[in-house]
C-alpha cells in the first residue's frame, strides 16, 4: 500500500539531496581538471553544467519517475500522470531554461537588452517559487514549482526518515544548514566593532594600562629588524600614531578609516594623530 502523505521535511531534504548531488559532481569534475592550463574549462563551464544536469535527469527522472534525492528517501512520482511530453517540459524548465541563462551571461555580457531580459526572467521565476513555497507550506504538497505546474505529486511505499536519523546523509544536512548559518551571522558582525568593545574591556585589567601608560608619549624608532605592529612585515611608507610602534601607511589607515577608536596590537596605544615617520 502506498503512502499518500509524504512530511514537508521529507520533500524538502530531497531538494537539498539533490543540490548536493549536483555540486558533488561538479566538484569532482573540477578536481580531476585542476591541472589543466588555467581558463580552458572556463569557456564551455555552461555546457558543462548541461552535461552535468542532462546525465542525472536520465538516470532518475527519466528512467526511474524520481530524483536521486527521491530515491534516497524512498520518494517516487506517481506514475499515472507522468507522461513523456511532462518530461520535456520537466527538462525545459529544470535544465535547459538554466543552461540558456548561463550562456548568455557568459557570450553576451555587453549586451544589456539580454541581460534585463534574463535578469527579470530570474526575478519572476524567483517570485513564483516564493509563492509556491508558501502554498507548499500549507498545502504539504509540491515542494518544487515545476511539479505543482506539471501536476506531479510524491508518493512512497515506505519512509526511511527514521532509519536515516543515525547515517551520514542526514548529518550531512544539519551540518550544511549549521555552516550556512554561522557563515550568514558571521557576515553580518562587525568585527571592528566588537574589537573596539574587547578593547575597552581589557583596559580595566592592571596589564594593559602600564603597557598604555608606558606607550604614551614614547618615541617610536626603527631598525632593520622593525616590523609593522599589525601585518608584521617590513613598514611599506612607514608612519606612527604616538606610540613606540611603526606601521604601514595602508595597515594604519585601513584600520584608522574602519574604526576611528583602533588602538594599537601591542601597546592598545588609541592615537589619534596619523603621521609620517621621519628618520632622525
């Protein structure tokens, strides 16, 4: 007996499977390229991805009425409204409608009536699936817009998400969904800012303010065993802020212009006066 009633989360693992089996296979590719002469690839990377695409569609959809991701959950289209003009339309939309946007950003850049053209396909396409997915949301059926447009609906004839919970594929996602998310919050902290706030922080502890007591006021030399304070190279247009340490001009200002409270590493000297450094 099949079963009518696939969970929301279940579809959607097998989306992200299936994205991960793509880039999987694109990583592959690009491994056993590494040592070919720098930009041969580049040129043909959109019938690459075709290629790509084309060779997974016929060997799930195609022969076997489910994706790979499908497969690995136990998941199939029903096959009483999977036709093979359906199928056409499926490889239109999934595949080629990619390929065409791909091949035109790469041959015709300069052309801008092309790109508006591809840029506000993308956009509608993009507010179309936003739709869907609240429907899917409500619904619990459709997860992808092309399957709600073609009529195709999931079944199974049992569900392996509570064997899957102990296996590497299931740990896989959390930890593709964990990465995104750090990486998406790391992105948005300012890191200057919070460096300004450790900073205030350490100057309460007894450390700190002899060394800032000791760095104010001296006089900073250089020697040929000087280094910038921040990248700890030789000084490039070597300049000071009053401490006893050198920096490099764009080392300083860089940091200067993204924090006007940037103190100094070694000493947490906070100079105000940016200035050349001359040699006595």
């Amino acid at each position: 007996m099949s079963i009518t009633y696939i969970p929301r989360v279940t579809q959607l693992d097998s989306i992200q499977l299936d994205k991960e089996l793509e880039d999987l296979l694109k990583n592959l590719l690009f491994q056993a390229t590494k040592y070919f002469e720098p930009g041969v690839l580049q040129p043909i990377l959109p019938e690459l991805d075709l290629l790509i695409r084309t060779w997974i569609f016929k060997n799930s959809v195609c022969d076997k009425s489910s994706t790979f991701g499908q497969q690995m959950l136990s998941l199939k289209y029903k096959t009483d409204n999977f036709s093979r003009r359906k199928l056409y339309w499926y490889f239109f939309y999934t595949i080629w409608l990619r390929y065409m946007r791909d091949r035109a950003m790469y041959s015709f850049t300069s052309n801008m009536n092309i790109q508006n053209f591809f840029n506000k396909m993308e956009t509608f396409q993009l507010i179309c699936e936003i739709i869907n997915f609240l429907r899917f949301i409500q619904s619990g059926k459709h997860p992808a817009l092309i399957d709600f447009i073609l009529g195709f609906e999931l079944t199974a004839d049992k569900l392996t998400r509570e064997d899957l919970t102990d296996f590497s594929w299931t740990r896989e996602l959390l930890w593709h969904n964990l990465i995104e998310l750090i990486g998406t919050v790391l992105s948005l902290v300012n890191m200057f800012g919070l460096r300004q706030r450790m900073s205030k922080m350490l100057k309460y502890m007894w450390w700190r303010n002899q060394t800032g007591r000791a760095s104010k006021g001296s006089v900073a030399t250089m020697t040929l065993q000087t280094t910038c304070a921040c990248c700890s190279e030789k000084p490039i247009l070597p300049h000071v802020m009053g401490c006893s340490h050198v920096f490099c001009y764009y080392c300083l200002m860089a940091n200067k212009t993204a924090d006007p409270d940037f103190v100094c590493p070694k000493c947490y000297y906070n100079g105000k006066q940016v200035t050349k450094f001359l040699m006595m």
